[in-house]
C-alpha cells in the first residue's frame, strides 16, 4: 500500500516540468486581444445573419 502514495508524486511530477518547458517556447497572447478577436467575431458573425438571412 506505501507503493501507491509514491506514485502519484512521481507521475505529477513529469507532468509538471513538461509544462514548465512548453511555457517557455509558447506563444504569448494578451487576454484583452484574445477577448477582442472572440467579440469581434460574433459581431462580424451576428451583421452577416442580418444581411444575408437563412
């Protein structure tokens, strides 16, 4: 049973580091732009349902 409780460190432990590397090499985006885009989208999405109809 001790051998279950070491176990479960261990396994968080990878994961852990692999996402420390990957923040490193990722891209950086501001959350205002990331905002900005998902707005300006269903505004672009909601004009084009009013001039071209279904």
């Amino acid at each position: 049973m001790g051998d279950k409780d070491k176990s479960g460190f261990q396994s968080s432990a990878g994961l852990i580091r692999y996402f420390d590397s990957e923040d490193e090499k990722s891209i950086k985006l501001s959350p205002y732009l990331v905002m900005g885009v998902a707005i300006g989208t269903i505004i672009v999405v909601t004009i084009a349902g009013y001039i071209w109809p279904v």
